[in-house]
C-alpha cells in the first residue's frame, strides 16, 4: 500500500471535476437535469422555502446527478467494450438509464410535494 499522499489526494479532486465536465459538456441529458435544477434552486428563493426543505430539494438534485454521472459512466464502459450491437449491452444501458428516470420521478415528487402548497397560496 503506497502512503498517504495530499499531492497525490488533490490531484483525485481535479480527476473528479475533469469528470463532471465533460458529462455536462457531452451528455445532453446531464444539461437538461442542470437546468431543472437552476430552475428548482431559483424557485425555492423565490418561495423562501424552509432549510428542511431545502434539505430535500439538495438531496434530490444530487440524487439525479449522482444517477446522471453512473448512467453516463457505465454507457461509456459498455460501448467501450462492446462498440458493435450486443442485446445484453443494450439491457445494461437502458437498466442504468431507468435508474437516472426514478431518481428523476422521484426528484419531481419532492419537488411538487414542496412547491405544490406555495404555488396554492398564489391562487
């Protein structure tokens, strides 16, 4: 096991945000969850929604990043190891695909479940 190195421990940071980039500048879809979030994050300071709540519109916008960047990785890993047309390749992307729609679905139910009382007090 080699020691613990800070250089080597700072150099992993820049790998990870080397990641992040390249998934919100090649994948389409990280984008459009992006911009649901922007626009998520500017509707809870326009409600001034609870830090609770807060709370819960963090965790669901990570949660579906979090899922973007595996589906991302995993489509990476199979069409580098299968580049031809393989039905089980096609299972494993569209698997990996299904959990970034959950986390998704589930992110826009927390989302409605929060924002749903205020945009009532409009009307």
């Amino acid at each position: 096991m080699k020691p613990f190195s800070v250089k080597e421990r700072l150099q992993s940071f820049k790998y990870a945000w080397r990641g992040i980039r390249v998934a919100i500048w090649q994948e389409h879809n990280f984008r459009i969850h992006l911009l649901a979030a922007l626009i998520v994050i500017v509707t809870g300071f326009y409600f001034e929604i609870s830090n609770t709540e807060w709370c819960w519109i963090v965790l669901a916008i990570c949660i579906v990043f979090t899922a973007e960047l595996f589906n991302t990785a995993i489509e990476k890993l199979v069409d580098l190891k299968s580049p031809e047309f393989d039905p089980l390749a096609g299972k494993i992307k569209d698997i990996a695909a299904g959990a970034v729609l959950v986390s998704a679905l589930s992110a826009a139910i927390i989302g409605l479940l929060i924002f749903w009382p205020y945009i009532e007090d409009i009307s």
